[in-house]
C-alpha cells in the first residue's frame, strides 16, 4: 500500500486494530491467496469490512481459539496463507499448544495476530492485558515475532509477513489515536531494526507503542545533556544482532517494552549480550513483576512507569548514579 503523509494521519486516528483490517481489507483486493479466521473478534479485529467484501475468506471460530489454530494449520497444510487473530493473551496462552504444535514444531504457514497486546484493554483487566505473550512466542522455536512502533508500521508488517515464509505473531498494541512515528515511507524489513535517533551517550531499544515513548524521553534527556539513540527493534525473534553489537559502545543500553520485564524485548537483548566480553550497562524498563490495577490506558502507563517523562526519569537517575 501507497505510504503518504494524509493516509498516515488517517491511520493513527483509526488506531491499530481497525487499521489492520484496512490493510488486509485492501490486499485482498489484488491478492487471492489468504484466508482470516477470527475468534468471534470480527468487529474487535477491524475485519467487519473485510467479511462484507469477502464473506467466503473470513471464517468466524466462535470463542475457541484452540480450534481456530488447529482449523489454521489445516488450512495451511494445503499451502494456504492464514491469518488467525484474537487478542493476545487467548491467542498466545490458551491457544498455547496449538501454536506451539501448528506454528513451531510443523512450521505451518500461519501469521497469529494478537490484538490489545499490552496493556490498551485497560477496563477489561488483567484477564485482557498482553503482557507475557512476547515471552511466550519468543520461546516456542521458529516463530518470528514482530512488534510494529505505529499504525504506518502495522501496515508495513502486514505486507510483509504475507510474502514471509514461515510461522509469525504479529503484536498490535496501541489503541485509537495511536501515536505516530513514521511521518513519511521508510523501508521496512523483518529482522533488521530501525535506527531513529543517532546518539553517543546512550541507545534505547524499544518496540510497539514503546518506540513514541522512548523518542518523547530522548528528546527530554536532551536537555539534560545526554545524546540517546532510539532504535525501533519491531522485530523482537529473529533479534537484529547485527544492530546491537553497532550500539555496545555506548554508555547505557535501555530497552522499554509494554510487556513484562521477564522475557521479551530486554530479556532477548539481555541474552544476546551476556556472550559479549565487552558491552555496556543494561536497564530494562517494562512492566514489573506484577499484574498491574485496572484502569484507563493512561493510568495504566503511569503505574507502569511507562510514560515518556517517567522513562526519561528512570534513566536520568541510572545515568547520575554513574557519574
């Protein structure tokens, strides 16, 4: 799809769920080749569109996500590309053998899409929230696992897992009025990270709704006097390494994720280092050992220390500790 500033406004008022629908709504204007099952999300999915125009490519599971995943790998057992969604935590937990069997072990062609990762299902609790789905999926051997920063980035990821060889989840986090990013096109390439801000004093690594936030704490570190690189890692398993080792000179690595602290982004980065004789402090900021209070996304960020000021924050006092 045509990448334009007007269309990218657009996108980020609509927000990443109905913007994932759109996007598959207008492959499969030129493209034949995909199915979408939903567990019983077709409005939830921004799909309801996409069931008008195509009622015979969009089967509806009903609430069994178990079935929808074994359905998948039938359907992509015959050379079908299936996109199969629900959110997150139904998709990536209850659904957690199938995928493991399906996705990792037969290596079926099937592209999961967990919707309201994170924690953007605020009201709905911690029944709802996404928050373990990153370490989940990271384990399960031969899944790709991508994080997209804005809804210009959900647009690229969905283009590009169709053409992908091979079992993926995709991770949409963000709500309505999702944050932009990307003004403008850029190249997007699954497993090579984006470098957003140059920096000597410190690199941020960051994905999902996360990478808005990190750029909001470099630019108030900024005025502190410390130079941070933000890098966009939207494809945390295969992990750019390549991009890391470009970043071990720095004083401080940081990775900020809306996920646990145990098991995603940092714990991906953390490994990868740990085999390295030379590399810098690592923090990793995200949600804490905890299930966090409900309430608004907002509030929920807060409490998390997620906000851009609260990042900015946590790394100013790591950096004087330091000094």
């Amino acid at each position: 799809m045509e990448i334009k500033r007007n269309k990218i406004k657009l996108w980020s008022k609509l927000g990443s769920r109905a913007v994932f629908g759109m996007v598959l709504t207008e492959l499969a204007k030129e493209r034949d080749d995909f199915f979408v099952l939903t567990g019983d999300l077709c409005q939830s999915s921004g799909l309801a569109r996409f069931a008008q125009d195509y009622p015979q490519r969009l089967i509806n599971m009903g609430i069994a996500e178990q079935n929808m995943i074994g359905v998948a790998g039938g359907m992509a057992k015959d050379g079908t590309t299936v996109f199969a969604t629900s959110f997150s935590p139904f998709v990536t937990m209850r659904a957690c053998e199938q995928v493991r069997m399906n996705m990792g072990y037969m290596q079926l062609n099937i592209k999961t899409v967990g919707l309201g990762a994170g924690l953007i299902m605020s009201q709905l609790g911690n029944s709802h929230y996404g928050i373990e789905d990153v370490a989940i999926m990271r384990c399960i051997p031969g899944i790709t696992v991508v994080s997209p920063a804005d809804c210009a980035e959900i647009v690229k990821s969905v283009e590009a897992v169709l053409d992908y060889k091979g079992p993926v989840y995709i991770r949409l986090t963000g709500g309505t009025g999702n944050p932009t990013v990307y003004a403008d096109d850029y190249e997007f390439s699954i497993g090579k990270a984006n470098i957003l801000r140059e920096g000597k004093d410190i690199a941020i690594i960051s994905s999902g709704t996360m990478v808005y936030q990190s750029l909001k704490a470099a630019e108030m570190l900024m005025d502190s006097g410390i130079d941070s690189a933000v890098v966009n890692m939207h494809t945390i398993k295969p992990i750019d390494k390549c991009c890391i080792d470009s970043l071990v000179d720095h004083k401080l690595i940081v990775t900020v994720e809306e996920h646990s602290v145990i098991g995603g982004l940092g714990s991906a980065v953390a490994e990868y280092l740990a085999a390295k004789p030379k590399k810098p402090l690592q923090i990793i900021i995200g949600i804490e050992d905890m299930f966090p209070k409900a309430g608004s996304y907002d509030y929920l960020l807060k409490q998390c220390g997620l906000t851009g000021e609260q990042i900015a924050n946590r790394i100013m006092k790591v950096v004087e500790s330091k000094n």
